[in-house]
C-alpha cells in the first residue's frame, strides 16, 4: 500500500534537544520531532481514557443522587445540614445524630440502617437528603447515594408493567437501589393506606421491599409509623430487614416538635 503523503516528509538540519533526532518536516509544517509527537499523541489519548473514566465514576456516584434519585417533594433538592433550622432540644438533638451518623457512613465498613420516625412535618426527608447530601460531598472515595420516596417507587414500578419502554421496572429498579452505597427509603408505610389506621402492605409491595431490604445493609428509613405499626403492616421478615444494625441509629420526633410545614387558617 502506498501512501503519497509520505513524499512529502523530509529531514531537516535541526535536532530535538530531547531525543537528539533529526526533525522532520510535513506538508508545510513547522519542523517536530517524531518522539515527541508521538508521545504527545500518547499523552492526548491517556488524558481522554482518564476523562471518560473520571465520568464514567462520577455518574455511577456523586452524580446518582441527583440523576436517579425519585424525589416526591421537589423542595427536598435543595435542602442541607444548612437549612435545617432546630427550634427545640428534640430537633437540636436530630441534626446532631444526623450529622453523627453521616460522618459514620463515610467509612464503608460501616453498616448499619437509620430510621427517623415521627409525624408529618416534622423534619425527616430533610435531614435524610441532608445527610446524602454530605455523604456525596465528602466521601472518599465516592459513594453512591440515593433519595427514593417509596410511594413514587411502587407507583412507577407498577406503571411499567403497561409500559414497556419505561424504565422504572421491577428488574431496573432492585438493580438500581441495591447498587446504591447509601439508599434513603422516605415515607415508609405511605404505600399500605392513607388513613389514619394501619393496614397491611400489599403482596406486591411487600415482595418488592424485601428484595431490596435483604440485599442492603446500609439505608436510611424514613417514617411517619412506629415500631408497632412496622410490625403491623409489614412480613416479620421485611421488618428484620428495616432493624438491621438500627439499634442507636433512631431519630424520633414527638409531638413536641410542630409541622414544620406551611398551614393555612381558615
């Protein structure tokens, strides 16, 4: 094969400094060293295997708590540790265990759930995303963190089965938060009943909680039911799943910590 371009190459009299080669000149060119753009070339070509790896990481973890994550109240987003305001001892007491038990998940070896349960209003999601949100900030390395509000979950999973195009599959979805280094569960519960009296959890539901639950061993639950209603509504074997490692990891609001959310009077 002949390539007439390489006509075109000539020596020149000047030498590389470096290799102490003959220069060449191409096409009009200003007169390189082979060597050296040839390593320049290799240079190049490292520098974009290590951008794309560099992204490639960042989207499989900083970038998964914004990217994957299902966020029922889109005011969570830009919430943090900042934000967060404490008007009480109980609420102090919170973002202080929140903190603690934030800093404790930077160490992968760390395994243990969270469970911050109480009324509505009262601070959970808030303090759940915060403590993500610091997760994804100072990890080291990078973690992957994901907020996931479990009525949205079951609601799309379950759309999916009419929807073959959708991505949020049963398959995708276990894939998805099983993967994920932290996983915050918000509004546990929410899924079996709107009113005020407990009922169980579907089927359904349950088989999908368990195959998440079992496979983690580091999630923040979020929930506005106690341990007794947990245990109302849900397998024995999905609420053993919920209590792992959670001893010393539970925030509880009481009744003396108001709806922090807006009211109207009328």
């Amino acid at each position: 094969m002949e390539f007439e371009a390489l006509n075109d190459v000539k020596d020149t009299n000047t030498v590389c400094p470096i290799h102490q080669t003959k220069t060449v000149s191409f096409g009009g060119r200003n007169p390189f060293c082979p060597d050296c753009q040839r390593k320049k070339i290799e240079e190049e070509e490292k520098l974009r295997v290590q951008t794309a790896a560099e992204r490639h990481r960042r989207r499989q973890t900083v970038e998964t708590l914004e990217k994957d994550s299902i966020v029922g109240d889109p005011t969570l987003k830009k919430v943090s540790f900042d934000t967060y305001v404490p008007d009480n001892l109980e609420t102090e007491k919170a973002l202080q265990l929140a903190q603690v038990f934030a800093t404790d998940y930077l160490s992968p070896d760390r395994k243990f759930n969270v469970i911050l349960t109480g009324l509505p209003g009262s601070g959970k999601s808030h303090l759940a995303m915060s403590m993500l949100k610091y997760i994804n900030e100072n990890a080291a390395p990078s973690m992957s963190c994901l907020f996931i509000s479990v009525n949205d979950l079951l609601r799309r999973v379950k759309d999916s089965i009419s929807n073959t195009k959708s991505f949020y599959t049963e398959e995708n979805m276990i894939r998805l938060l099983t993967a994920a280094d932290v996983l915050v569960l918000d509004d546990l519960g929410s899924e079996s009943s709107f009113k005020r009296e407990s009922s169980e959890s579907s089927e359904y539901n349950q088989r999908l909680l368990f195959a998440i639950l079992n496979a983690r061993s580091r999630t923040i639950i979020t929930t506005n039911l106690s341990s007794r209603e947990l245990e109302e509504i849900y397998n024995p074997k999905i609420v053993s799943r919920i209590y792992r490692g959670v001893e010393g990891h539970i925030i509880k609001f009481t009744k003396a910590t108001k709806d922090k959310r807006s009211k109207i009077n009328f």
